[in-house]
C-alpha cells in the first residue's frame, strides 16, 4: 500500500510501506517551470538531510531545485529524464519522477498534505 504526500513547495511523494519514497514534482509545478531542458539528480547511495539540495531542474523559464524532504539515502533515480527531461512535464505524476530514497524518520514527513488538502492550498493560490 502506498499513499501520495503533497509538499508546500509543489512535490509529491509516494510513501510505500517499508519507507520507500518516490520523488516528483506536481502538474502544478510543471506547468509553471513550463518546458524542462535539464535535469541533474543525485547519485544513487548518496545520503541527505531533510532541507538539501537533491534534484536541480532547468526550464525554459528558470530554474530550480528541489529539496529533500526528509533524511534517507538514495536508492533509485529516473536516469531517462538525462536524455528525456520533457517526461516531467509529458507525465510529472507517472514517468516523470525524479528519485527514490529510503526513508530514515517517517516523522520528518509529518508536516506533508494528502491530496484534498494540497488542492485547497493550489487553490488559495490564486
């Protein structure tokens, strides 16, 4: 089972029993970073802690980072964004994830919303 976490910065996270976590940025991030030309991700077996630079994204409007949400080690990345960074925009919830990472404290992701109270906060946007 697994459940998808929405942070205040635009990522999403999907939560596996076992504290494996994917990493991805929301249809509402890709949308306002418009086409993405570059993306650098992290090595697979680095170690962060929660608030790091882990992903940097290049658009052709910006660009950005996104930061790690919780301390883990890095388990996976989507080595086809290298060649292919538009996936992220094509499917930023599906294909165009960027990273996984094994989980050290489930508490450090206390502060995510689930996806109703995400869209309120899209909304309050506005």
């Amino acid at each position: 089972m697994s459940a998808t976490q929405y942070t205040k910065q635009h990522e999403w996270l999907k939560v596996e029993d076992g504290g494996l976590v994917t990493v991805g940025i929301t249809e509402f991030a890709q949308d306002h970073l418009g086409d993405l030309v570059y993306v650098q991700l992290p090595d697979v077996g680095r170690e962060l802690k929660k608030g790091e630079e882990v992903v940097v994204i290049e658009s052709v409007k910006t660009a950005s980072e996104i930061l790690m949400p919780a301390a883990g080690i890095v388990t996976e990345v989507n080595e086809s964004l290298i060649e292919e960074p538009g996936r992220v925009n094509e499917d930023p919830l599906g294909d165009g994830w960027f990273f996984r990472f094994q989980l050290r404290d489930p508490l450090e992701l206390a502060d995510l919303m689930d996806g109703d109270a995400y869209k309120a906060f899209v909304a309050g946007l506005g």
